[in-house]
C-alpha cells in the first residue's frame, strides 16, 4: 500500500508501506506505525501530531489509512 503524508505547509511524501522498517510494532503485527512513518520522513513524533480524516491518531497506532497530514508542533519561548 503507498501512503500519502502531507506535512502541512511544507512537502508531500509518497511512501511505499511495505519498505517501512517496522521499529515500533506489536508482537505479532509487522504493520508499520505512524511512528515508523515518521521516521521514514525524519521527523520525531514528539514534533508533530499526525491526522487522519482530522482527527490525531497515537503515534504507536498502526499505520490503517492511505492519506494522512502532519501538522508540526509549534513551540512557543519567553520574550
């Protein structure tokens, strides 16, 4: 299954699901997450929140869409 990833405001990644390693499955499951993902995009989980449909998904979820967003998490510093 290809995957669309579309960070919002910047690039659009075409990736391939089934050469994603998979670092954060489940015993049992060799479907790559939407942590694996990001990896793949060089992009931590703790930068971002990733949607599907609108709606932010765990990290650690398996990765079930075709099409998702990431939106990148702004950090605010003292003035």
């Amino acid at each position: 299954m290809h995957v669309t990833v579309d960070v919002k405001g910047e690039t659009t990644h075409e990736i391939d699901l089934e050469a994603v390693p998979t670092a954060t499955t489940a015993p049992g499951d060799s479907r790559p997450t939407y942590a694996d993902l990001l990896r793949e995009i060089d992009l931590s989980p703790h930068e971002v929140s990733v949607l599907v449909d609108g709606r932010p998904v765990p990290e650690d979820q398996p990765v079930e869409s075709d099409h998702l967003t990431v939106l990148r998490l702004i950090k605010g510093g003292e003035q």
